[in-house]
C-alpha cells in the first residue's frame, strides 16, 4: 500500500520502480488482463461504415483537370480558374461532349 499524502508525481515514480522491478513474470498477470479487457472493447464496438462512394467528377471538372495540365506554371489559382473558364465557354456543345461523355 502507498503512504497518504504522496503527490500524483510521487505515486508515479514509486509505481514506475515496482513495475520495473516486478520483470517479465509480474507483469503477465496484468498485460494479459489488458490484453482481455482491449478484445471485449474492440468486439464490442459497432463495425466500421464502409467508405463512402465518391461522386463522379462532372464534365467541367475533367475538362478542368485535362486542360490545366497544358498551361503555364507561373499562373495563380484565380488566373488559371479564368482562363479555362473562357475556354469552357467558348468550346461550345461540340468540344463540351467530349467531357460529358467521359
């Protein structure tokens, strides 16, 4: 038994040594213990949800990816974001089936 009046940190300290110096033969009772109590947790908690079906990218968005990788590197977000937004537009039905069909 411990003394009364030992801080947290002192009950520690005085824990830490008896767990040291109890070796591998003392310290079986206890980790097998743990190791019963962390299976009855682990089967108790509900299976994981599956992962969840990502939604398929629209045809602006493969456009998008596709065209961004020819322009140049120096362009901020905004500026790239402009530019193929004009190409977008200006690509009519014709060049939007392309994307819509992917």
């Amino acid at each position: 038994t411990m003394e009364k009046g030992l801080s947290v940190g002192e009950r520690a300290k005085i824990l830490a040594g008896m767990w040291a110096a109890s070796g591998d033969k003392g310290k079986k009772k206890y980790e097998d213990e743990a190791a019963s109590l962390k299976k009855a947790y682990d089967d108790a908690q509900p299976p994981a949800p599956p992962p969840a079906v990502k939604k398929p990218a629209t045809s602006y968005a493969l456009f998008m990816k596709e065209m961004s990788k020819t322009m140049e590197k120096g362009l901020s977000v905004g500026e790239r974001a402009k530019i193929l937004a004009g190409m977008w537009a200006a690509s009519g039905d014709k060049g939007k089936k392309k994307y819509e069909d992917e």
